[in-house]
C-alpha cells in the first residue's frame, strides 16, 4: 500500500516527455536541482552550528537561567517553518514596522538586507529546524562519559581541542541524524520557499501541476525530488547503522559541568537567550499582537469553528489509523521477526522522508486510475452512480497522510513494545492466550503511554502539513495550513495570524511531551 | 487496504466530496475562484428576482480546473466563475465548458472581453497598470510598460514574480499583439532595472508607499482596497500606452459546464450577471471595473478616470501563457 505512491512517481519517468517537461529541462532544471541542494545544504550547517553548540552550552556549563533554557530551547519545534517565514517577513521587510523604525530613527538611506533571499530562507529554517540536532546533541553529550575528556584533559589538550577531537566524533551519529531530519524537513517544505520566492523542486512539483496544469510533468520533477530524498535517507542510515563509539567497561559518570562566571556566563545566557527569542518568543509575540487586531477588525473567519473542527476531525483520523497501523505492524515484527516482515517495517518509516508533494503526486495518480475504472464497473453492478470515492473525498488526503506519517507513529510504538520483556509474551501465551488477546489485554495496556505520544505525534504532523494538504483537499475542504497558505500567499499577513496562532498552541502539545521525556531522562 | 479505504471513503464522502443526486429543482451550482467564495451580492439578488438558488463553492482556479477535469460528466457544477482568462481559456480548452452566447451578452460585454468561441465571458475588469508613489514621482515622468525598462527606473521598480498568472497574461498579451521577440526585449529591459520581486499585489503597493520602490506594476482593485481604509496612502496609479496600445486588461469571468444539469437556469445566471444592475454589485464588491461599459463605477475608483483599454481579445492571455513563462524563464524574470 505504502509502496505504491513512489512507485507511481518513479514510473512517471517513462512516461513521455512533454513539451512543459522539455522546457523546464532547458531553463529551470539544473537551476532547481541547485537551489534545493544549496538550501539543503545550507540548513544542515546552520542547523549543526546552532543546535551543537546550544547543546554544548547546556550540557557542560552552568551558568544563569540554564535549567529554564535547557528546555525552553525545544520550544521553537512548535512553530511550522512556514509560519516562522511569514512572521518575519511582515516585521523585518521593507514596508514593515522594525525597517520603518529604523529609517524614521537613522535616516532614510538605512535599509537591512532582503530578507527574500537565500540567506533569509536558510535563517528561517535553521530557526525552526535546530531543535532536532539540539535534542539528539544534547542527550549524545550527556550520556557520554566523562572520562575520556578527563583524560584528554590530562594530556594538555584544550577545551577546544578536546571538543573537536574527542567530544564531536563520539557525538558524531547523533548530530548527523539530527541535521539528516532538518534537511528532510527543508526539503519537503513549500509554505516558506513560496513566500519567499525561493525556487526548489518542492515549489515547482506546485506550481507546475497548479500553473501549467501539467500533471506529468509535475510528477517527473516530484521523482528529481525523491532521488533527494533518497540520499537522505541512506545518509541518516549509515549514520545510525555505523559502530557506536565503545565506551570501555561501564558508563563513567558524566563529566560535571563546569560553573561560568562573569563575562563567560553572559554570554552563555545571551546566546542561549538570543536563539530563544528570535525563533520563538518574538514570533509568538507577533502573531498574537496581530491576533489581537485581527479580532478587534472582525478578520476572524466566520467558519473559523467549522475549520478548527475539520482539521481535527481530519487529523485525528489519521493519526488513530496511523497507530492503528503501528501497533498491527509492529505486533507482527514482534511475532515473526522474519526479514520479509522487517523489510515491511523498514520501507513503511521510510514515509517520513519523502516530501508531502511527492506523496501526494503518487497518491492522486493511482486513486484517480481507480476512480475512472473501478468506479464504472461498481455502478454497472449496483445500478446506481456513486459518483468519485477517492479523488472526491478526503480517503486520499488520509492516505497521503498515512504515508508519510506512519513512521512517526510506529517508532513510537516499536519503542514502547520493545520494553516489554518476551517473557511476558511467553507466559500469555502459555495460560492460553491467542495472539490477539495477547496483545489486547497485556500490551496495548502497557504501551498506552507510548500509544498516546504516537497518537499526539501523528495528530499535530497531520495538522501542520501543506504541500500535500494543498494538492489533495477535496473540494470546499480547507485546513488552518490551507487557511494560512491562502492569506500569506496574498501577504495577508495579520489574516493568517489567527490559525497560525492556533496550529502553534496545538504545536507545543507533543513538544511538552518531549520536553518532560528529556527532564525525566536528565541526570 | 481496500477495506478501510473504503470505510473512510463513506465516513468522510460527508465532509468532502459531495453525493451525486439529481439536483433539485431550480438551483445552480457555482464553482467560483473570485475571493469572495461565492459571496456575491449579485447572487443574492438573482435569487430575489427568479426564485433560483444558488449554491456555490470556493477554491483557487488551480483546484476547480483539477475538481471539474476529474469529476467529468459527474460533476454537480453548472457554471465555473473564474479570474484571469489564462484559466478560462484553458478550462475551455480541456472541454470544460460548453457554449454561451446570446444577442444580449453580446450587447452588454464587450468583444475583446469574451470567448471568440463563445465558451465563457468576462463580468469584470482588472486593469493591470503602473502604481506610483505620488511624493516621488511626477506622473509626466511615466509612458508606457516598454518605458519602464529605462535605466531612469534602475532600482526604483517592483515587479511581481513571473511564477504568478497576473504576469504571465500581462506578458502573453504583449507576445500576442508585438511578437515574442519584442516582448523578449522589453522584459530583459525590465530585469537590467534590478527590479525588487514581491510575490504579493498588495505588498508591492505597501512597497512603493514606504519608498523601497517607486513604481510598479499592480491589478488596480488592490489599491482600491487599501484606500477604502486608508484615503491618504500615497500611490496612485498611472495609465500606460494611452497614445497606442491602451492599459491591460484582464477579467474575472463565467461558463457553463460542458456536463451542466441546469443548463437553462446557468445560462439565465450569466445573462443577469453581464446587466448593468448585476454589473455593478459585482465589480464593486472588490473595486474592480464592470465588463459591461453601461455599469456605474464604483466612486472610489471612479476618481481614477476613464482610461483606453487594451482591445487584443484577453483570450490572448491563454493562448500565449506558456510562450509567455517560458519567455520570462529565458529572459532571468523569476
């Protein structure tokens, strides 16, 4: 099931070549294949610089406010990229209020730099998508044992050289998983690269299929993509699959960190501070400033309920179906770990990876192919018509969900079922239990926990995607993301302040839950 | 996976697609991509006057071109209402729409905005024309779009991005009535001026207001909308190749579907919609100007003046869009 979406796209590539096709090939291709890669790129430094080194801060140092900003600084996963973009664009461009502050105040020449550009885009970005190498960073150093930087310490090494020469490469797996999923992210995002104006292959798969109407050639850019995202994901691999680090004996205990003071420690809570503000505080501050005058201008949507509503229903949807999925898929591992069944539980995560706008391409292809030839058939044998089941409902915007999402859910579950000890299968088993009951009356009790993280996990992914949102909605069917792209698209910015201000508060759920599985892990 | 696919499909067949029945006496079912979702005033007023619901959906062209195109000869939708005759033009021809014509359309909407095939027809205007900042520039200083390309305008300019179908039919028309090689010239004139590209009408104006630029090229009822709230924003708009070509135009426009169930009550909407009374309330709920030259103008943008139209049929707009992105594309207009 999962597998036929990328099939779809990847047999898109022998279908003929169009004239948009050719086209695009002649002017636009390489140039998007580069800026998608540079963007890539880009966020992945940008995201290894700050998350590493905000880790780092936390883990070795104390200094003034770390233990509020140790967790504070996850906070930012909450906002969508796309939001953080809008945000900053209507404060920091032109024509927006900080520009005209400053020229008011230093005189009219004063201009900061555009803000529309690569730079801008990486900014965002880095801003949003750090947090995922900090979370990795920080747990990585603090499980690491003190020793071996003692002993380097002891050889003379400096700080410094201790750092890159011991701390970084046993860290080394986690950072690069880390920056492997900001990049993912980058790649697969549309909302921010269009107001921005920055073209990737994400943005083309859109604006071909929705400005050309050439759904081909839509589809062959969307498998360019997916040749993306493949590298990222052998990328992440290898750098989960490669040795750990072998700590010898025991774990020793963590290095203690060491207590800043003065101008050290300032400037450890003002980096620390600086992050936190620029990609959260300031543009919640915003939108809720906005908010406030888009509820005193009467700009809420007069449907605004029956939108919140949907996207839940819609969400929930398929975030129950995707756990549903989990725990069948995962239970089954666990019966028969044959490598056919691990295979299945390896393609189905890889979902995560692939951007929403290549899943949606091959989710629409085979449903409308069942649509215009199953369909006709059921309605010769019912005698009545039953009009479009998939490309005129949400099932396929579900599916596309399911696709992409199902990872998140059944790491989750793989995780919580792995604690629990086969001897417990076993003695189930052996007072006569059949599978099924098994699972319904020993583990699902005892995976709860982790049934509702992958449940809030899936929930909040769901509500927070666009691109695949965009080109799968049925009809008269918008979301708050829709909403959002809508407004901002027309750089409504004050419009779009109210759902976003709402996906961002549904944001913080699964990202409060992170931050009390990190504080319960802490020392 | 059929199993539950199918489940879902019933469960939310409800809040997505809609069933197929017969539809009921006397209604019309509108798919329009105006802005206002289908909350006209005019329809309101339809309904008053011949009894005849009206039922209508929202979306982006891009969507109801894709909802029409896979729903075929099951769609509910009798007559798709959509901006900027690119998308018209190629609803039309994918065989979306079938004929509309009669003596009084023809009377009351101009030729150059109408299908020279008679598939669909245009109900309002949206001149696209050169925005000035009025403390920085003298409107003598201004001519023509090719003028734009002057090096006076080096650094000054602000220009829409070219992925966007406002540019692509204000170019597509220039291909049309000058060839490409000319059109070519001009837009490479245009990029050698450094212009600031904004994806967004309204953030250009805001653009110009503040003084990063100090002009542009916007759809007019963008500016009507901001000075409805604030009457001293300091642009204005400036009618370009008054003394050859005119300004250029494009429209929002109505058809009838190729597989329309109400067929007789769709064609009576549209006709009602192209009367002067009808004409009004249409145009006016979004300051644009009214197809139909008998219309009374909104006074906001009455203070605009009378300008000379573009005349090359706005078909044009769809005939030449793909030479026309593919033009920008050669010429480095992103």
């Amino acid at each position: 099931m999962l597998a036929v979406p990328i099939l779809a796209v990847v047999s898109s590539l022998t279908f003929p070549k169009g004239e948009v096709w050719l086209h695009l090939w002649r002017t636009q291709l390489f140039e998007l294949v580069g800026s998608t890669f540079l963007l890539v790129i880009g966020v992945g430094a940008g995201t290894l610089v700050v998350g590493t080194g905000l880790a780092w801060l936390v883990v070795h140092y104390r200094f003034p406010g770390r233990s509020v900003l140790e967790w504070a600084l996850i906070l930012p996963l909450a906002v969508p990229a796309y939001v953080m973009g809008f945000v900053f664009l209507g404060l920091f461009e032109y024509s927006g209020p900080v520009q005209t502050g400053l020229r008011r105040s230093l005189g009219e020449g004063v201009r900061l730099p555009e803000l529309r550009s690569y730079w801008g885009v990486v900014l965002m970005m880095t801003l949003v998508f750090y947090p995922y190498v900090y979370l990795l960073a920080r747990t990585a150093f603090r499980d690491q044992s003190g020793a071996a930087i003692e002993t380097a310490r002891s050889l003379g090494w400096s700080r410094a050289q201790t750092f890159l020469h011991v701390t970084l490469p046993m860290a080394r797996p986690s950072l690069v998983a880390g920056v492997a999923l900001a990049m993912m992210e980058a790649m697969a995002d549309f909302g921010t690269v269009a107001t921005f104006g920055y073209r990737t292959l994400t943005e083309a798969v859109y604006r071909v299929w929705y400005g050309m109407f050439d759904r081909i050639a839509a589809t062959q850019l969307a498998s360019v993509l997916l040749l993306f995202a493949l590298a990222l994901i052998l990328l992440e691999r290898r750098s989960r699959g490669r040795a750990r680090f072998t700590q010898t004996g025991r774990r020793g205990p963590a290095l203690a960190p060491s207590e800043l003071r003065g101008w050290g420690a300032a400037a450890a809570t003002a980096s620390c501070l600086a992050t936190l503000t620029l990609a959260f505080l300031l543009p919640v501050g915003q939108l809720a400033w906005w908010a406030a005058a888009a509820l005193r201008d009467g700009q809420i949507a007069p449907a605004f309920g029956a939108l919140l509503t949907r996207t839940c229903v819609l969400a929930a949807v398929a975030a129950l179906l995707a756990c549903l999925l989990a725990v069948l898929l995962a239970y089954a591992g666990r019966l028969h770990g044959t490598p056919t069944v691990r295979f299945v539980v390896q393609f189905a995560s890889m979902g995560y990876a692939l951007p929403g706008a290549v899943i949606a391409v091959g989710v629409l292809l085979p449903l409308a192919w069942v649509d215009h030839t199953v369909a006709p058939l059921l309605e010769r044998g019912l005698g009545h018509p039953i009009g479009l089941l998939f490309t005129g409902s949400a099932a396929g915007l579900v599916l596309a969900y399911l696709v992409r999402f199902l990872a998140v859910s059944l790491q989750t579950v793989e995780a919580s079922l792995g604690k629990i000890s086969p001897s417990l299968d076993d003695a189930a088993r052996s007072l006569g239990a059949r599978a099924g009951a098994a699972l319904r009356r020993v583990h699902l009790p005892l995976i709860r926990g982790g049934l509702m993280t992958a449940v809030i996990l899936v929930f909040v992914e769901t509500m927070k995607e666009m691109p695949a949102t965009l080109l799968l909605r049925p009809f008269g069917f918008n979301t708050l993301a829709v909403e959002i792209w809508e407004r901002t698209s027309e750089a409504m910015w004050q419009e779009a302040s109210v759902p976003a201000l709402t996906l961002v508060g549904v944001g913080l759920l699964p990202v409060i839950v992170l931050v009390r599985l990190s504080l319960g892990s802490s020392r | 996976m059929s199993a539950w696919a199918w489940t879902l499909a019933v469960a939310l067949g409800v809040g997505g697609g809609f069933g197929v029945g017969m539809g009921e006496a006397a209604e019309v079912v509108v798919y329009s991509a105006r802005s206002h979702y289908g909350q006209e005033p005019a329809f309101e007023a339809f309904t008053k006057k011949t009894g005849i619901q009206i039922k209508s959906f929202g979306g982006d062209s891009g969507q109801l071109f894709e909802r029409l195109k896979a729903e075929g000869d099951k769609t509910p939708a009798d007559i798709l209402i959509s901006v900027d005759a690119g998308n018209l033009w190629n609803a039309a021809r994918a065989g979306l729409l079938s004929r509309v014509d009669s003596p009084e359309i023809q009377a009351n909407i101009p030729a150059h905005l109408r299908d020279p095939d008679h598939r669909w027809v245009g109900l309002t205007v949206r001149a696209r024309t050169i925005m000035y900042n009025t403390r920085k520039v003298r409107p003598e200083e201004l001519s023509t779009y090719e003028a734009l390309g002057d090096p006076k305008w080096k650094g000054r300019l602000c220009l829409r991005t070219s992925s966007h179908i406002y540019n692509q039919s204000l170019l597509a028309t220039m291909i049309k009535r000058q060839g490409e090689a000319r059109t070519e010239i001009t837009v490479r004139a245009w990029m050698a001026n450094m212009p600031t590209l904004i994806n967004s009408d309204t953030k250009i104006l805001e653009a110009i207001a503040a003084g990063q630029c100090d002009v542009g090229l916007t759809n007019t009822y963008y500016l009507g909308r901001i000075l409805a709230k604030d009457a001293s924003f300091p642009v204005a708009p400036f009618w370009p190749n008054q003394q050859t070509s005119g300004a250029h135009v494009n429209i929002s426009g109505a058809g009838v579907t190729a597989h329309a169930r109400n067929r007789a009550e769709a064609f009576k909407l549209i006709e009602f919609l192209t009367s002067p009374e009808a004409q009004q309330m249409f145009a006016d709920s979004n300051f644009e100007y009214p197809a139909n030259p008998q219309a009374a103008v909104d006074p906001l943008i009455a203070r605009w003046g009378k300008f000379k139209q573009d005349d090359t049929n706005v078909a044009a707009a769809g005939e030449f869009q793909a030479a026309a992105t593919r033009l920008a594309d050669r010429a480095g207009y992103k």
